[in-house]
C-alpha cells in the first residue's frame, strides 16, 4: 500500500487484527492500493488468501478453550499441570472487556475488595465462566501471557532466504528476553500488530535490510542491544500512545501512534557504530560519570547519513541522530556540530518525542545488562533504582521516565523473594503504581496459602531477591505529569 503523507512523515493504514497478525498493512502483507475508499484499502491477509476488500470490523480469531479445575484461592491450573506457570510470560495488562476464552492469565487476578481473595491464578487458561465472574466483581483489567512473535510467520510469508530467516529468529529471542522483564498496558490487537510490523519492515524495506543485516553480523552484543532497544520503544510507545498524539498534533491520531519507525529507530540506533573501532562498538553509555571512548559522539551522525544514504524514513533518520539528546539540554549533538550556528540547544521538546523515547529505553537497557562490580549481573531492581535516581535527574522527558519505571517490575513474576519477616515468597502480580509492592504468595506447605498485596501490607516489603539484600533500594515512580493526564 502507498504511504500517504502527513506532516512530512509516513502514514501507514492499519487494520485491527485477532490472534494472527492478519490484515497487517505492511510491505510483507499488503498487495497494491485498492479501489475502495481510503479507508477500506485493499489487502491480502496473510492467511486469508486472495486481495480482498475489508470493513472496519477486526477480524476475530478463536483460541481453543482448555479445561480448567476450580481450587479454592480462585481458578487454576489443572492439578499436576504446572507447565503454564512455568511459561515465560510476555505480558499485557487487557480490559476485561477484550477477555476471550483461550487466553493465559499472566499473573494472578485479585479480587478488587478483598486482596487476600485470589480469583484466578497465574497460567490459567481463562473461560466463558471467568469472564462473566471477573465482570460481575467489577475487575477491570486481566495481564494474560502474550507472544508477541506468533503470528510472524504468517505476516512475513514463506519468501524469506536463509539469513532473513536468521534475522527473524535472532530478534525473536531477543524480544523474548526483554519481554520478560517488561509488562505493558496495551490493546492485544495493537501489540502483536506492531512487533509484526516492526519485524517485516526490518527484514524486507529496501531501506532498512541491508543495515539490519550489518547490524546483526557485526557482533552479538551490538544486535542483542539493539534488538532489546527495539521491543522497550514498542512497549513504551503503546504505553504512551495518548502522549504521543499529543506530541505530534500535526499529524492524524493514526499517523501519530504509528510505532514502526519508533521501533525501526530503536533497532538502527547504533548502527552508526558498525563504522567505528572495537571499543566504540562495545560502548553502551550508562551516565553522566562514564568515560567515553574517543570518537563516542560520532556515531549518532554517521548512523543519521547511512540511514540518509538508505534513504530511510526522514522519522527514523532524525531519531537516530538525536538519541542522545538530553531533557535539560545538555545532551549531544550540539545545533554546532550540526553547522547550526546560532540556533538554540536542543532541549525539552525542542528533541522529538520518538527521540526522548529511545533515550529512555537505551539507557535503560544498558543499565538491565550491566554487570556488577565483583561479577554478576544487575537485579532489575538495582538496574531501576539507578534508573529513578538523581544521578539521571534531568536526562530524560519526565513523562517518558515515569512509564519506563511502570512497565519494567522490580521483581517479575514468578521470582522468589525473601520477605521482611524471613519469609519465603514468590511474585504473583506486579504493581504499576507501586512496583516495588506487588502481590506475593508465601512458600508455605499449605497450597492455598493466601496471597498478599503488599501495597496492602506496609508492616512488609521485600527484602531479598535472590538472596541479595535491596531493602534500600526502593523506588516510586513519579506520578505522570499533567501533560500526560491531559493527553489520556
């Protein structure tokens, strides 16, 4: 489908799509525009066969329903059948009202008047009987475990040669890695539409393949990076997309919350590195007191004139230049080194809003992949303190570090913890609002052991996770500044 231009940027039409990624409008999915009206294009599902012409209702796919065993904290799994619980959870926090039968509860569901009270538990495979029970309590929202790469290979076709479909597999596990440090409160729909774009659009564009494919052979640790980058800036975007809107009033909504350049930027962000020595494509800057290595700087502009020379998206150019820019101003590179004599800095939102996002998310997991002094990697809640402190206080869009800090939990799902009393428990739910307080379970003899909101439970916290002590590293995220509020 051709692009159709708003404000100097591209507007991809998209459509709604169920399980599979079908009616995608992508390069990989679309045949050429349709005779319709512009906003009923033509389109070649990917699984549907021949162009057809679609209306604005979302095609609807059915997962089937697995049986399910009442216990007595609420519903789960099967006795015996802890394979769902064991799953690595990809998690989105969806609106009761987008529940259907089939899908994976991904942390347990409290009930919303009685904390201790679980309603459903984490693996289980949710029901017509759930459903009705979730909204007579007035729950208003489920997480459920979502692979956002399952319906790729129906979105990009059997075309692929072999290193296409290396490319697909190595961003595949590289998205599950940092899915599942982050959870996000999206549309089911929207998510998986998006990874699939990004995903199509960065093995098959003309103008991005050959860099992507430069990118993942110049070093695991540059691709896995990136790749992470990529997934944060989709993550982040959904979470954000009211704010987003609101940032680019010169577009159409739809143009304006179009993700795939967001996610390519994030991708390419370093791609100008692949032109640099060793020590500067081992580099991933961390703060203000870390030494760059000489000719650090440089890689944002000669990232910016590849891109230029690929003739890459004039949104995901200008992102990549400016992702080291700075909230206070003080970031690089300056209007001088641009040849802009004269011109003020660039601060606030002198910097694109897809600019402020990728900082975030490439410090961000910069920090998540650090190792520690005495060897060891980071906890997440080490990585996040870091991240909350004062030490980054002026770097990023305040709106932007306040969503970084809900959509990443301190303690994922499933971890051990070690509570203030002594203790042992595991993490059952996450708390956007008070990550560092979730919802646990005790590990006790009794099965049924009643769950915990901690956010209920200021006499207790935890401790230990993994037997390090973090007790002083709590945080809070600061509450979404008014800009945000009023976008939502």
């Amino acid at each position: 489908m051709e692009d159709r231009a708003h404000g100097g940027e591209r507007y991809r039409p998209r459509l709604c799509a169920g399980r599979s990624v079908v009616g995608t409008v992508s390069r990989c999915a679309t045949s050429k525009a349709g005779r319709g009206p512009p906003s009923v294009p033509m389109v070649r599902p990917a699984s549907m066969g021949p162009s057809t012409h679609l209306d604005r209702q979302a095609v609807q796919f059915r997962i089937p329903r697995a049986d399910l065993t009442p216990c007595r904290s609420g519903f789960g799994p099967p006795a015996g059948d802890r394979t769902a619980s064991r799953r690595r959870a990809w998690m989105l926090l969806v609106p009761v009202e987008e529940l259907s039968c089939g899908m994976v509860a991904g942390a347990s569901v409290l009930h919303p008047s009685r904390s201790e009270v679980e309603l459903v538990r984490a693996g289980t495979t949710i029901t017509e009987r759930m459903i009705t029970q979730l909204r007579r309590l007035e729950v208003s929202d489920v997480w459920v475990n979502c692979d956002g790469t399952e319906d790729l290979d129906k979105a990009i076709g059997t075309g692929l040669n072999r290193a296409q479909k290396a490319l697909v597999d190595d961003l595949r596990k590289n998205f599950a890695r940092v899915a599942g440090q982050t959870i996000s409160a999206a549309s089911i729909n929207g998510y998986r539409r998006n990874i699939s774009e990004l995903v199509c659009e960065a093995i098959t564009a003309k103008s991005y393949a050959s860099l992507t494919h430069r990118l993942q052979i110049k070093g695991e640790e540059m691709f896995t990076h990136c790749a992470g980058v990529a997934y944060l800036c989709v993550v982040l975007g959904l979470e954000l997309e009211p704010y987003l809107i609101a940032q680019r009033p010169k577009l159409h909504p739809g143009a304006a919350a179009d993700l795939t350049e967001l996610g390519l930027a994030g991708l390419l962000h370093d791609i100008g590195k692949t032109m640099a020595p060793d020590a500067v494509r081992a580099w991933h800057s961390t703060g203000p007191e870390a030494e760059e290595p000489e000719g650090y700087e440089k890689h944002t502009i000669v990232g910016f004139k590849m891109l230029q020379h690929c003739r890459a998206g004039a949104a995901v150019r200008n992102t990549v230049l400016m992702h080291h820019q700075r909230w206070d101003g003080e970031g690089w590179p300056t209007p001088q080194s641009l040849r802009l004599e004269g011109a003020p800095s660039f601060k606030g939102e002198r910097i694109h809003v897809f600019s402020r996002v990728l900082a975030a998310a490439n410090t961000v997991d910069s920090l998540l992949s650090a190792e520690r002094d005495g060897g060891g990697r980071v906890l997440p809640v080490e990585a996040l303190h870091e991240f909350a402190s004062h030490r980054f206080d002026g770097w990023f869009d305040p709106t932007v570090r306040s969503a970084v800090l809900r959509i990443i939990p301190p303690f994922g799902v499933g971890t051990k913890v070690t509570l203030s009393d002594g203790r042992a428990a595991v993490v059952v739910a996450p708390n956007r609002e008070l990550p560092c307080r979730p919802a646990v379970r005790p590990l006790e003899n009794n099965p049924d052991a009643e769950t915990m909101d901690l956010a209920m439970h200021p006499e207790l916290s935890i401790s230990k996770p993994g037997g390090r002590d973090v007790s002083a590293l709590y945080y809070e995220p600061d509450a979404p500044p008014r800009a945000q509020q009023q976008a939502a």
